[in-house]
C-alpha cells in the first residue's frame, strides 16, 4: 500500500506530466504539425505522371524484336508456379484478369511493375485501380524480383506472339 508521502509525490508527477502534455505551449508545433500533415496529405492525393510505365522500381526494360526461348521458358514456370491460379493466358478471367494481349496493351516496364509492385500500383497507376475496380480483388504480391519478373514478361511476350 502507498504511504500518502508517496502517493502525494506520485500524484504532482503525473499531474506535471499531463500538463506538460497539454500545455500551450505547443501550440506553435501544433500548428506546424497541422501544416506538414495538410502538404502530406495534398502531396498524397496528387496524381501520379503517367507515362504508362507503372509505379515501382522497373523504369527502363529493353525487349527485342524476337522472343529469347530460354528466358520464356524460364517464366513458363514462374508463371505456372505463382500467376495461373489467378490468370489465364486467354481472355477468360478466374480471379484477374486473362493476360491475352497484355504485352500489346501495356509497356513492358508497366507488366512488370505490375507483377512486382502490385499493391502500390493498385493505390497510384491509373490503369491498375481501373483493373482493380473491375475484378474487385487486390493482386497478391508473389515477392517476384526483376529476373523473374522479366522472364514472366518473355513468356507473356511469346504467348502474346503466338496467338
């Protein structure tokens, strides 16, 4: 039990605590706070540029004119492996989109960006949050890496050739 010496000590300092909490005196950080969080927010509702290559770290992505086989087969199975239970290669959808067509409909750098940043991109790139609003189910994030991702663009690239 606390003696009423230590009850009265513990009570002034929890009240300095609260009103140095609440003081005025902050008033001034307050309202910078108010300010920084305002230009935080407006710098948050501002549209992203879209130059149709997509949020995330792919910004530049060289593709031949023909379709490197080792590289598609390579992302045939990372596609079989992560995107077909969600994706068809066709137009019919499962849970996302079908995937015929992609290469010819988006840039390279936006596919894999897409693949590799999905939920930034479903939350900033105007086409992902079109896409996102139509299938009505946010695109899990397989944790591809560049590599992988680019060789799921070949195989995408190749499918796309072929039909």
């Amino acid at each position: 039990m606390l003696k009423p010496v230590q009850f009265g000590v513990m009570a002034i300092f929890f009240s300095t605590m609260l009103y140095g909490c609440s003081s005025g005196g902050n008033e001034d950080q307050s309202a910078a706070t108010e300010h920084e969080s305002g230009l935080a927010h407006q710098a948050a509702e501002a549209p992203a540029v879209d130059d149709g290559k997509g949020i995330g770290p792919v910004t530049s992505v060289e593709v031949g004119e023909g379709i490197d086989e080792a590289l598609a087969g390579n992302g045939k199975a990372i596609f079989e492996g992560k995107c077909s239970a969600c994706h068809q290669l066709s137009d019919q959808k499962i849970v996302g989109p079908g995937l015929a067509g992609v290469t010819e409909k988006r840039k390279p750098e936006w596919v894999m960006n897409m693949i590799i940043n999905p939920e930034e991109m479903t939350k900033k790139d105007p086409t992902a949050k079109k896409l996102l609003a139509e299938h009505l189910t946010q695109m899990t994030n397989q944790n591809v890496n560049e590599d992988d991702a680019r060789a799921i663009l070949e195989f995408l690239r190749q499918n796309d050739k072929n039909s």
